[in-house]
C-alpha cells in the first residue's frame, strides 16, 4: 500500500518552497527514498557549474529549494535536489490525434516503470508568478515527469538507451529530464516551442522527450551521450500517431547506441502492431494496453528489479486535463485533474502488485 497526493502550489517560489517542507513535516507528501538524507555533500566545482545552470534557466526552481531548505534548517547548497539534478526508469509513450483511425480525444498516454521508493506519488498543480500554470505528476520534489499546460501543451518522457545516474555515468553535463520537462510546461504553449528550448538546454540525461500541443503538432526529441535528433509530425501530415518505448528510433540516436532491451523491443512492437492494425482504434482500447500485464500489455510488475509501473498517465491537450492510474492498477481507479481547476487538496491510499522478472526482460538486443 502506498499514499497518493494531489498538492497545489501557489504564489512566490521561496513560500511554495517552504509550504512543500511543511507539508512533508506534517506527512501530507510522502517521503520517498531521495529524501532519506536531505543534505548531500557537492564538491564545489560541481556546486558552481549547478548553480550556474539553475541561475540561467530556472533560478524560480532554486528558490523553491531555498524556501525548502529554509523549512527544515539546512544548508540549501547541498539539498538533495541540487545533487540529484546535475548532469533513469522505463516507460512507454503514445502521442495520438483525432483522425479517420482514431475515435477519441487527442492524448498523450505513458507508463512511467521504475521502483515505488524512488516515486513521489504525488499530482502537483503549479501557478507559480509569471509562469504558465500546469498540472503534473512530481518527480524528485520540485521537477515533473510529465504533465499538461495552461495551453494544452502535454509533455512526456521515457529513457532513451542506458539511463543515466544509478546505473550509466553521464556522458555529457547538464539539466536532469525532470527541470527540462518543468521549464517546457512553464514556458511553451507549442510543440515548436518546446523543441527550440530544448535545442537551447544543456541536456545531461539519455531521453525521449514526446510533446502535444492544441493543435495537434507532435514531437519526438531524443538525446543520448549529448547527441540529439528530432522530429516533428504537424497537424498537416497523414500520420495519426507517434510512439517510443527505451530505445533509440531517430536516425542520429540509432546510430549512436544501436542497440535495445528486449523489452524495450517488445512494448513497442505491440504498440506498433496495434496502430498499423486496419481497424478504428479507441481511448478504452489503448487503456487496456496500458493496464494489461506485460508482455501482452505494458503493464510491469518487476518493483524489485526497478521496472515496475508507478503511474499511468494521459494528458488531454483539448480541455488542460490528466488522468492518472496509480501503479497502472486497475483497481486504483483513474482519477481526474485539470491545469485550471479549484480542487482542494487531497491523498488516498493505492495497491500495487508485484510480479516475477521473465529471463528475457533486460537482454539486449542490436537494432536492425
């Protein structure tokens, strides 16, 4: 059993960061694995190079982490998120639009598999001054993983090749996938938009990025070892839909790590199998993909080996809105949340399951 969030977070940066500390102290935000040891030594010139990163990109995030820091008495030049956020996980993403294939809304659907003790459980509504209102699920306290703007542009991610931090040391310095992903969802009101900032961002994770916006523009940007590659599909052209699992598909990516997990390959074969299928296709369709076991769905169980679904998320550019399934258990129920909503905050409890690891999950394979 685990215990879900909905928190809001409004107004200046330094108070939302305190109000964070206070709702962790008083155990309305849960205390994930990250957060065993809230001051984490940072050689200093690893402190410098952060700190110039965040002063140029994102110095409304830094406040956030003073307020915090403030909160619980510590040094706020060796929080955790400074540490964590220089320079990991599974997931499976589906951008599709309404055309003659699809009978739905235009979503962007992802799983996000790694380990329960390393996820905030928490939806996080942000109306900081002077920045874009979003909705979106925490990742690391202060950073998102995906989420949904006031403009209905909907940003997602998954790893692209080895992830890095736990397991593949960084090749290249710069901002981690979950500050990116929040400063698209501050900033950007287009997929257009979102892969110029990202063109301009030092990026230091191995990651596809996948982005909807309002008018049916999707993007994938993938970067791996600093090499990066993109594409954009407009509202102009035939295809209906754009999917990536953990592996490389663009060009660029390919050739710079040609190679994929076998369950990487698996998940987006199924995917792929699915939409290519010549039938009309459905939201409660792509739903019970989502939710139904690996490997005849993407739904994962491998907690222990940190490959365990700990949300399933869609993101609805059309009304500014996200569903989410804890755990991607159906049992959890989805629940509803808008960028522009008044909802008071709330947590509850979800159920997870936990499954065997198949032989064959993490072999890799080379691409053809």
């Amino acid at each position: 059993m685990e215990k879900a969030a909905y928190s809001i977070r409004k107004g200046k940066p330094f108070a939302v960061g305190v109000a964070v500390g206070e709702a962790l102290k008083a155990q309305r935000l849960k205390k994930t694995s990250y957060l065993e040891k809230l001051e984490q030594p940072i050689d200093q010139q690893t402190l410098d190079a952060t700190l110039h990163l965040f002063n140029r990109y994102c110095r409304h995030i830094l406040e956030e982490v003073k307020g915090f820091s403030d909160c619980f008495d510590i040094d706020w030049q060796k929080s955790f998120f400074l540490y964590y956020s220089f320079l990991q996980p599974g997931c499976s993403q589906l951008a599709i639009r309404k055309s003659a294939d699809y009978q739905g809304p235009s979503a962007l659907i992802r799983n996000y598999d790694f380990d329960l003790g390393t996820e905030d459980f928490a939806v996080v509504n942000y109306q900081i001054e002077s920045r874009y209102r979003f909705v979106g699920t925490s990742m690391m306290t202060f950073g998102v993983d995906s989420g949904i703007n006031e403009h209905g542009l909907a940003v997602s991610m998954s790893a692209c090749g080895p992830p890095v931090g736990v397991f593949k040391k960084a090749q290249t310095t710069g901002l981690r996938f979950w500050i990116a992903i929040r400063l698209l969802l501050e900033t950007c009101q287009t997929a257009e938009e979102a892969r110029n900032m990202l063109d301009a961002l030092p990026l230091g994770d191995n990651v596809s990025y996948v982005c909807l916006d309002r008018s049916d523009n999707m993007l994938l940007y993938q970067t791996i070892d600093g090499i990066r590659d993109a594409r954009i599909i407009t509202k102009q052209e035939n295809e209906y839909s754009l999917h990536v699992t953990n592996h490389p598909v663009l060009t660029k990516t390919i050739q710079t790590f040609p190679f994929a997990a076998h369950n990487s390959l698996v998940r987006y074969h199924l995917l792929t199998d699915y939409l290519s299928a010549p039938k009309a296709k459905n939201l409660t369709e792509i739903k019970t993909i989502y939710t139904t076991p690996y490997p005849q769905g993407l739904y994962c169980t491998f907690y222990a080996d940190y490959f365990g679904t700990t949300k399933t998320v869609i993101l609805y550019p059309d009304e500014c809105k996200l569903e989410i399934c804890w755990c991607g258990y159906e049992k959890n129920g989805w629940r509803t949340y808008a960028a522009d909503a008044a909802d008071l905050e709330e947590s509850y409890n979800v159920e997870y399951e936990e499954g065997k690891t198949p032989e064959s999950m993490f072999r890799l394979e080379e691409l053809e």
